[in-house]
C-alpha cells in the first residue's frame, strides 16, 4: 500500500482508505477521497511543498502530512 504523497506527478491511483482523525478524514471525504475515488497528482510544488490532485473532477491542493493519510490501492499506479 501507498499513501497519497507519494504518488508521482501525471500518475493516479484509488483510494482504499483514510488514516486521518475523524475532524481530518471527514473533511477529505467531504473533498472526494472516498474509497474507490482515481486520485491523480497534477501539481507538485517545487522542493517538499505542496501537491494539487484531480479528485472526482475537482483539483485539490493537500499538505504532504495530509496527503499521507489517504492510502491509495496496490503499488502500481497507471
């Protein structure tokens, strides 16, 4: 299993589940990371920043220590 964060630029995976308290989780959910949701990365901020993900037609932008409570299915992303 994979976390958000580390999903490489252009690439997307399912959601499998959220590893974030439920004030976080509920917001995420309420965003589009719901189980089975494709996220893809479509910006990354230059060095350790900020990363944008294409979430269920919407771009959302996440904190790496956000993105790292999204686990995505499997290890291959297409």
């Amino acid at each position: 299993m994979r976390d958000l964060s580390t999903l490489p630029l252009g690439r997307s995976g399912r959601v499998l589940c959220l590893r974030a308290g439920e004030g976080m989780g509920r917001r995420l959910m309420d965003l589009g990371f719901t189980p089975g949701a494709r996220a893809s990365c479509v910006l990354a901020a230059p060095g350790d920043g900020m990363r944008a993900y294409r979430v269920r037609g919407a771009v959302i932008a996440l904190r790496r220590r956000e993105a790292r409570t999204v686990i995505l299915e499997g290890d291959n992303h297409e």
